[in-house]
C-alpha cells in the first residue's frame, strides 16, 4: 500500500483546429482543496488534444520537480490522455512500431513519450473527469487555459 500524499492534478486544454492553443494546470491539496500551484501557457500552433497533453504534461513536470514524493492523481477530462494509460493503449502502440490497430501512425508519439517517462519516475492515477460539469478546479483550467489562447 502506498502511504505517500495524493495531490491531485487538473489539466486542460484549449485549442480548435491546427492553430493557437492554450494549456492550464492545477496541482490541489485534496485535503484542502486549495491550490498548490498552477500554470498555464500558449503555444502558436497545435491542435486540441496536444493542448490536453502540454497541460498534463507541464504539471507532471512541475510535481516531478517539487512532489515527486508524492501520488499524482491527474484528473484530466481529455479520455484520449486518460485512457492512453488507464486501458493501456501506450503499449499497444509501442509494440506496433508506434501504429494505432488500424497500422496508422500514432499522432503525437513526442509528447506521448514525455508522458511516458513522467509515468515511469512519478507516481500517478490517471482519472477521467467530465468537462463543464461543474468541477470547480477543471473549470478553472478550462477557463484559464481559453485565455491563454486567445492571447
């Protein structure tokens, strides 16, 4: 049994078609439910779900730096990054050559590989949250995360 701290991380981001995209994080004490750190940030290009990966992954990277004694739950409502490791998908795709089931190549197989190293050295849950259901620091992401795209 793991008798580290659980912090939780809330990531999301916001992009539309390949252009401008926005990424905010939130890593809370569950206990408290207060912010321990946040970030957010815009890239000029991308598409929506590597605004999903950059946010998970510049959170992962700060707990790495100042947490990694801690348990990660990333709370992330992005089922293409939650899923990814919760039904193992990464495997499956690294044992293919890097090809999704149809022999296609996986898109993003940069960003997956940081968050595959991030997996290996930290201790992570990975949780699918619905999006604009209400979740207080999801809804924060959402929102800081939309006008970091927009500039």
């Amino acid at each position: 049994m793991n008798d580290t701290k659980t912090l939780f991380l809330y990531a999301d981001g916001s992009g539309t078609d390949i252009g401008p995209v926005g990424w905010a994080w939130a890593l809370v004490d569950p206990d408290t439910t207060e912010a321990i750190a946040m970030g957010a940030g815009r890239e000029p290009i991308g598409t929506n779900n590597t605004a999903e990966m950059t946010a998970v992954i510049r959170g992962l990277v700060y707990c790495w730096e100042f947490h990694e004694d801690c348990t990660i739950k990333v709370l992330s409502d992005s089922q293409y990054v939650v899923n990814a490791f919760r039904k193992d998908w990464i495997t499956s795709w690294q044992n293919r050559g890097w090809k999704k089931s149809n022999r296609k190549p996986v898109a993003n197989k940069d960003l997956w590989e940081e968050l595959i190293t991030l997996d290996d050295n930290l201790i992570i849950e990975w949780d699918w949250v619905p999006g604009h259901a209400g979740i207080v620091w999801n809804e924060d992401c959402d929102k800081r995360a939309n006008e970091a795209r927009l500039g």
